[in-house]
C-alpha cells in the first residue's frame, strides 16, 4: 500500500507542473460559476469535513511524544497538524478540479460505465467514513452524553439525524451555497470565540497568538518531509486525502468562475491554509497549556463540526446520485431521501463495525487518477494536447446558481 500510494503523489505533483507549464493561464469557467469568495467557500467547507474540528485537540499529545513517534522529531506538533491538513495537500484538489473543468469534457473519461461505477464507490464509501468520523469523535467532545470513550445510542441517534438533514439538503443545489457560506462564517466565528477565551484574557494575548502562529512556520522549512508517508498514520491521512480528490475536484470544478489556471492553484492552497493556520495556532495554545475546552467549548465545536457534516454530505450525495441518475426527478422527494439514508446509515455502520478503511477507498481513487492518464495516453492525446481553453458551453453567468434545481 505504500508503495501504491508513493506512485499516487509523485505522479500527482508531476501531473500539477506540467498542468500549470501547459495551460496555467487557461480561464477556467465550470458549468454553475459562482464568484470567487463563493468558490472560495465552497471550496473550503466541501473539501473539509469534521476531522478538521475535532482531530487536532486528541492528536497534539501523539505528535510531541517523541519517545513513541520519533519520525515526529524533526519540527513542532502545531507545524505536523498543519501539514497534515493544509497547504502543500490541497493541490491535490486543483489537479482534480481544473482536469473536471477543462479535460474531462473532451475525454469522458468518467462516463465509462466500469468507470462511473468505481468513482462513485469512492464517493459513497467516503460520505460514510465522513458520518463515521463523527460519531467516533462525538464521546470526546460530548462526554456528559456518556462515559466520554464509548459511543452510546444518543450518538448513533444525532448522527442519524445529520444524515438526514444533509440527504435534504441535497434534494435542491440552491442549498449549497447558503450551507457553504454559512459553514464558514461559522467557522471564523467559532476561531474568534475561542481566540478570545484563550489570549484576550491575558495581557500579552496578542503576544502568545504570534509566538504560537509562528511556529506554524516551520512546516514550510521541512515541507519535504511531508510529501511522502513518514509513518502509518501519516500514509492514512494521505489516503484520506485520495479518497476526497476526486470528488471534490469533480463538484468544485462546476463553480469555478473564471480564474486562471495558475490562480485557481494559488486559490486552493493559500486561501483555505489560512483559515485552518489560525484555528490550529489556537487549539494548539489550549493543547500546550493545558486549558480545558469541556462545556461550552466542546458544544461550539461540535456545533461547527455538525454544519460541515451537513455541508459535506450534502455536496457528495448530490455528486453520487446524480452520477447515478438516482435523483429527486427520478424517484420523488421521499424514495430519494429514504434510500439515502438508509445507505448513508448503514455504511456508517460498517466503519464502525472496522468492516471499512478509508485507505482502500483511497487506493481505489489512485487507480482511477492513473488509469485516466493512460486512457488519455491511448486514445486521446491529441486531443487534449490540443486544448486551449475551457469548454464553449460554459459561459460567466453567476445568475445559473440561483436558477439551478
């Protein structure tokens, strides 16, 4: 598997330079363009899921123990964090989004029914493994609700019902953008919230948030040692990363709303690092300093953690189901909803029950990425070659969103 999934990145990071060599000034124009904070936005919290609230508070211990990960020695547990989550993987999400929006077009490639199929297995199973992360997060967070370590019945319970308000919620594309917007205005909310209980409090706040941020810093210093698996748990975050880039390449690549190509690059990389940069720079304060999060905190993070659910759920039931004409036109608002759920429940399930991994899925993402390569290879080089802009049908209208089902 390793060695699967060192073929998978260095023939992504490849695919990237000769993209942004071939066609970085390419104006990318998806079918549904939005404007650029929109993209931004949904890009943001489409692309994340809860892992991105709930992971890093139990995952700071794990990186400063040296003593048991000593691969983990070469920089801060704040720098690891955000190079697990930021930055250098989310090109991972440009390739996938420009080749959706300028390439596939012409290659249709993912129209093949054997194809079709596999995808929208990845597609399904990491909807499920995203409802999953949440319920096995929920006993940290929410201990009053339990013991604090096993999962009991109100949490299969709430997770039931997010499941079911994002199987709505894709029933109209109209939602996405009031989710995606809301998503991360409550996320930069929840970031001030908690910045606020941290430094505000203390007379050098503003001090201690630059000396924490800063570190931050060093990730860019040994951003090489994040290229490739470092250890086990690094390789499952990679293949996590895999299992999403196909489809959200796929859904975000419908939004882009006429940047260039070298932009769209810069976009994805710079724009939701920051975000995530500063929210991990507190945490990591309340980790080191071992201020309690329990109560209110928790609830606002689970809060947060519950919309981005929603918000991811929603963007990759819409992609599956309209992948496989499984939509509300076809089978009425209520067979859809049903039949969701019960998948999306019962797949949860089967994470649950270690019957699924995220790195399987993952792996399955890396042989239709280079598979799609060889297809090109074989039968349509030149006419890919021969690309030099997106495709005519797609026009600058940011009214399409408000009109679309």
């Amino acid at each position: 598997m390793t060695t699967w999934l060192t073929i998978g990145i260095l023939f992504t990071f490849a695919a990237i330079a000769f993209v942004i060599y071939r066609w970085g000034n390419v104006k990318c124009v998806g079918v549904t363009p939005v404007r650029t904070f929109t993209f931004i936005a949904i890009l943001f919290t489409s692309g994340l899921d809860v892992g991105l609230i709930m992971f890093p508070l139990t995952e700071f211990g794990g990186y400063a123990d040296l003593s048991a990960s000593p691969e983990y020695g070469f920089t801060n547990p704040l720098a690891i964090e955000f190079g697990f989550w930021a930055f250098l993987i989310w090109a991972f999400y440009f390739l996938t989004c420009f080749y959706f929006c300028v390439i596939e077009p012409r290659v249709k490639f993912f129209e093949i029914p054997v194809i079709k199929f596999i995808n929208n297995l990845v597609i399904i199973g990491t909807c499920a493994f995203t409802a999953y992360l949440l319920l096995t997060n929920l006993p940290w967070y929410l201990p009053e609700m339990g013991d604090g370590e096993s999962v009991v019945s109100s949490f299969y319970l709430i997770v039931f019902v997010i499941i079911a308000a994002a199987v709505y919620s894709s029933t109209s594309i109209r939602y996405v953008r009031i989710l995606s917007l809301a998503s991360t205005w409550l996320f930069l909310g929840l970031i001030v919230l908690m910045w606020a209980g941290a430094f505000m409090s203390k007379e050098s706040g503003i001090g201690e948030f630059v000396n924490t941020f800063a570190l931050i810093g060093d990730y860019f210093g040994n951003i090489h040692h994040f290229v490739l698996p470092m250890n086990d748990y690094h390789e499952f975050y990679l293949f996590w990363w895999f299992a999403w880039s196909i489809m959200i390449g796929q859904f975000t690549s419908r939004f882009v709303g006429g940047m260039k190509t070298y932009q769209v690059l810069i976009a994805m990389m710079v724009f939701p690092s920051l975000p995530i940069a500063v929210w991990f720079t507190v945490l990591y304060y309340y980790s080191a300093n071992e201020i309690a999060t329990t109560g209110f905190y928790n609830l606002a993070m689970v809060m947060v953690g519950i919309t981005f659910v929603v918000n991811s759920l929603d963007s990759l039931i819409r992609l599956y189901t309209d992948n496989l004409n499984l939509t509300v036109e076809r089978f009425g608002k209520t067979k859809y909803i049903i039949g969701n759920l019960a998948l999306m429940s019962g797949l949860t399930l089967l994470f649950q029950l270690n019957f699924l991994e995220i790195q399987w899925v993952g792996a399955l993402a890396i042989g239709l990425i280079l598979g799609c390569f060889g297809y090109i290879l074989a039968t349509k080089y030149k006419k890919v070659a021969a690309i030099e802009h997106s495709p005519t049908e797609n026009k600058i209208d940011f009214s399409k969103i408000e009109l679309a089902n």
